[in-house]
C-alpha cells in the first residue's frame, strides 16, 4: 500500500514536470505583490502556473563531481570505480514544446556521458492525448537494423492500459487537471515548512542568472548543515501528512488510481513514526552527512511566474563502518520562455512510425 500511495506521488511529480507551465492572467499587479514575502511570492508562483496554455522549456542536470572511496579490499570496490568513472561529469538535457488544446508535446531528452565510455544518447519523444512516440536511438553498442533506426515507436496509451488490464486514465494526461494537483500539492508542502528557517529572497544581480532572464524576484528555499535535521523531520511529520491529505478528495483519489483505505493506511503509518527513535538517528546524521550545499532558487517575472529555476546540491558522506567516503556535487536547472505564445512544432506528429506489436514480431 504504501508503495501504491508514494509511487501515486512520483507519478505526480513526472506528471507535474511534463505539464508545468506558465503565466496566466495574475489578478496581484506587481506594485501590490512587491513587499510579500518570500514564502507568498512562491505561492503566488505556484497560482501562476495554473492557466497555462503553451510553453518552452529547457533543463539541464549535470553531476559535477562524483566521488566515491572505498577500501581496496573491498568486493565492490571495482565495480563502484567503473560507475563512478562513467557518471562523474555526465549531463542530462531535456528540451521540450508544449501546448494545452489540442494537447502536444514534443521533448528532446539527451544523456553524455563522460569518461572511458564517453557518448551521447539522444531520445525524442512525442506526446499527444493518447498516443506517445518515442523515437528508436542509434547507440553504438546496441546496434539495430537499418530499417528500424530513425523509426518512432508508436504507443498507444489506452491499449497498453487494456493490455495490463487497467482503464486508460486520461485524467493524468489532463493538463488542467495535473496542473492543479501539482499546485495544491506545491501549497501544501510550502505550508509545512519554517519561513524564517528556509526561504530567504535574493538580490536578482547576485543571484546568477543566465543571460536574457528578466526577474524581478528570486527566491531561495535553502537546508544546511545546521538545520537538516529539523528539515527531514518537518518533511515526515507535517509536509506528507498534509500531502496525503490533499489527495483525499474524489477527484484526486480517481485521478491516481488510490482509494480511501490507500490513505487512510498511509496516514496510520506516518502518524505510528517514532519520533524519539527518528530524532536519535536523525542526531547521528552528522556523522555520515555534511551538507554544504542545497539550494533551490526560483526567478520570478513581473506576474510571479518561475521563469528559471535552479538547484544546486553538494554533500559529502561517510560511513565509518565500512571506511568508506564519497561527495556528490549537482546542478540542475529549468528555463521557461514562449509562454502562452504560439508554438512551433520541430518534430510534429510522425509518420514513419512502427506499432509496439509490429516491433515485438520482428526478427532481428
């Protein structure tokens, strides 16, 4: 069950992540909003996203430094060498089109890799409201026929559901509909957590934004070695109950495949946590993790719209056990443009399309 609810809330969050858009018609003017908090200018960021109609969207995600030690007398010590040489440096880009009605959506997914096994993989996919194209990859070490490279795979979405044995759920597809479960999803998370302790604004100069971004506020939600402790424990007692308990409603519950007894079960669980045995583990945190950097910055315009979003994470853990230590160090961010214009398609919907059924029946 839990597995169910909490898979429901990852699913959410992909869903979230495809259909996030832009600004609507923002009723606060921009002199009214201009002494809100930091805190309420997120909210007023998360309210913009709500009508939406069109957007484009680029995003990156790179590793910048991935280490990992171990005692050479270690079994794994080999084979976690390999990962990590294959990891360290890679980047992960996702551009994409989206429109709402009819919906359309096009996106670019890139992975480089670096190291021994330095490559790019490029996988476009397309997604309309019932079909989704995937695009067949020519990577060297899967070598494929000719005549399949450059195909796009054709699904379609509500046969697979009647071939699991499921019910096609258009409602996840629905942008409208998404859109409003991540935003109230966003609110309460936002509710849960200390204004003060995490949320501070950001002087748009010094905030480092790319060239060609207009903001006009930036916003920074920021966890430190200091108060990690106090952060996980907000999020396990107060930020996934109120989660949960936005998704019990009819609509939402319908929407995610979830039942009243899912939740009722999950709430059970989070309210039998043991506090004093999780502050406790929660103390000797610091012994295993230093968290010298999380940040999220979020760039509002003049109608509070997250025009550019960016994290940045870099921790070092340990485990005096095993005498083994690592760092990870990431950024990623997203920047939104065209909102609510026109949009131009680059791939459109394809023709030299093969069925998952043709696919499966050929030899090769």
């Amino acid at each position: 069950m839990k597995k169910k609810v909490f898979g429901s809330l990852s699913a959410v969050v992909m869903a979230g992540t495809l259909v996030l858009s832009g600004c609507g018609n923002n009723s606060n003017s921009a002199a009214a909003v201009k002494e809100a908090s930091p805190k309420e200018l997120l909210k007023q960021s998360v309210a913009s996203t709500m009508a939406a109609t069109s957007y484009q969207m680029d995003s990156n995600f790179t590793l910048n430094e991935l280490t990992v030690k171990m005692p050479a007398s270690s079994a794994d010590s080999a084979s976690v060498d390999q990962v990590v040489s294959m990891l360290k440096g890679a980047e992960f880009n996702v551009n994409a089109i989206y429109q709402g009605d009819p919906m359309q959506m096009e996106m670019m997914m890139e992975v480089k890799l670096k190291g021994d096994m330095e490559m790019t993989i490029k996988l476009p996919i397309v997604m309309t409201k019932e079909k989704m194209y995937m695009k067949i990859p020519n990577i060297a070490i899967l070598p494929l026929p000719q005549n399949l490279v450059g195909k796009f795979i054709e699904f379609d979405l509500k046969e697979l559901a009647a071939e699991q044995g499921t019910e096609f759920n258009e409602a996840m597809l629905d942008p409208k509909k998404s859109q409003k479960l991540s935003a109230d999803l966003s609110g309460a998370v936002l509710d849960s957590f200390d204004e003060g302790k995490y949320f501070k604004k950001v002087a748009v100069g010094e905030a480092g934004l790319p060239e060609g971004v207009k903001a006009e506020d930036v916003v920074r939600f920021e966890v430190t070695n200091d108060n990690v402790k106090d952060a996980i424990t907000t999020l396990v007692n107060v930020a996934l109950p109120k989660a949960i308990e936005t998704l019990d409603t009819p609509e939402y519950r319908e929407m995610l495949g979830l039942t009243e007894q899912d939740l009722k079960d999950a709430k059970s669980e989070l309210s039998t946590t043991d506090n004093e045995e999780m502050s406790k583990d929660l103390d000797e945190l610091k012994n295993y993790l230093t968290v010298n950097t999380f940040q999220i910055d979020s760039a509002l315009n003049a109608d509070k719209f997250p025009i550019h979003q960016k994290m940045t994470v870099d921790v070092d853990f340990k485990d005096p056990e095993s005498d083994s230590s690592g760092k990870v160090s990431l950024t990623g961010s997203s920047t939104y443009s065209k909102v609510n214009e026109k949009q131009t398609f680059e791939i459109g919907i394809p023709t030299d399309t093969i069925t998952l059924d043709e696919l499966e029946n050929m030899n090769y």
